[in-house]
C-alpha cells in the first residue's frame, strides 16, 4: 500500500512541474521590442529607398549601366539579410520591431520580386500576423498583388499599375474579377480603385511633368469618382 501511495505522490508531482514548465514556456515565449532590430532595418530600409528611385545626390553622376549593378546589389543584399531574419523570427512584426519596423521589413520584401519564392514565404505568415493585428492589412494586399504578378497570376486588389504616357492616367496590371475588386478592398481598408488610380496618376503626373509638358499635356486623365463627378 505504502508503495502505490509513493507512486501517486511521484506521478502528482510530476504533472505539476510540467504544468510550471508549461506557464514558464509560454512567459518566455513573449516576443520582446528588440530596438537594435528596428534600427537596423531602418538603415536598411533608406538606402532601399535610394535604389528604388531615380539617382538623386552621390549617385547622380552614376551611368544607367552603374546605377543598374546598384540596384540590384542593394536588393540582393538587403533580400539575403531578410531571409535570415525571416528564419529566425518569422514575420517581422509590430510587436518586435514595432510599426516603422515591420514597415521597412515589409518594403524590402516588396523589392525582392529577383526571389518570388521568398515573398510566398512571407506572405503566408504575414496573413497569421495581420489577423492578430501585428502586421497591416493594405501592406499585406500589396504584397499579395505583387506576389500574384511575379509568379504569373492576376492581381486581387490592383495595387499594381502602369501608366498610359499619352495621357497620365493610372490603369491596374491584370486583374482578377474587376467588377468585385472594390469589395475586396474595402476588407483590407483601401479606397476604392478609382480613387487610388487617381492618386497614382497624380503622382505619376508630378514626377514626369516635363515629358508631359512637352507632349502638350497639361494634366492626367482621371477616373470618374464620387468626388469628382458634377
């Protein structure tokens, strides 16, 4: 008798500290703001921003061959760093970086389009962290559209355009089911299409006047919007 009590006496126990180890495991399994991180990435993140666009400053002088090796050493590079910090954290979220953080994260893995199968990758967890608010839902849809592109398949929210440079005006690159499209962007918090091909043209528009001016066009076409219609 004495030698089952010990037995059960053992077995209790046993349950209780494995209940303990449990609670400790998930304590210490709460992700800590990791500044250095976001500092990082923020470096990372301006000199992306440089290559994204036209050469401006130091990079000026750079010949269209010079400015091309640029850009994709500062991709490349940048597109490596994130695949490692992608397999030691997974998505890189509000909670360890906070929001400019998992921002920049983000934008850099939108230009990694040289590595389609990273952004997949990246985009199923992004999905997890975005429905537990750690991570933004329209960032989320452009990195979708951008995905669908680069592997062949039609956009969902047409957050990715051209331009026609007869007159300005913004059109989205293939689309999935156009007629739904402002329904699905409305679930992720985006404006209506219009609204957003609008502002796009205006951008675009600003950014190439001189081509335009020179071609006699004094500003984009524009979609007809709620706000916009007499």
């Amino acid at each position: 008798m004495k030698t089952i009590c010990s037995l059960l006496i053992a077995v209790v126990l046993s349950v209780s500290c494995n209940d303990k180890k449990t609670e400790n495991d998930v304590v210490e399994s709460k992700v800590e703001f990791n500044q250095e991180l976001a500092t990082e990435l923020e470096r990372m993140a301006q000199i992306d921003q440089i290559a994204a666009y036209k050469p401006e400053g130091d990079y000026k002088h750079y010949t269209g061959q010079e400015w091309i090796v640029f850009k994709d050493s500062v991709f490349t590079t940048h597109q490596k760093r994130l695949s490692e910090l992608f397999d030691t954290h997974g998505y890189v979220g509000y909670d360890l970086v906070g929001e400019a953080g998992s921002n920049n994260f983000w934008l850099m893995v939108q230009h990694s389009d040289h590595v389609p199968a990273f952004q997949e990758k990246v985009l199923k967890l992004m999905k997890v962290e975005v429905s537990n608010e750690n991570a933004d839902p329209r960032s989320y849809g452009l990195l979708v559209d951008r995905v669908k592109l680069n592997t062949g398949k039609p956009q969902v929210y047409g957050t990715q355009v051209t331009y026609n440079m007869n007159n300005g005006q913004a059109y989205p690159k293939k689309l999935a089911d156009s007629a739904t499209v402002n329904e699905r962007r409305k679930s992720l918090g985006f404006e209506s299409l219009e609204d957003y091909l609008n502002d796009m043209s205006q951008s675009h528009f600003l950014m190439n006047q001189q081509y335009y001016s020179e071609k006699g066009v004094t500003a984009p076409t524009f979609y007809a919007t709620s706000s916009n219609e007499k």
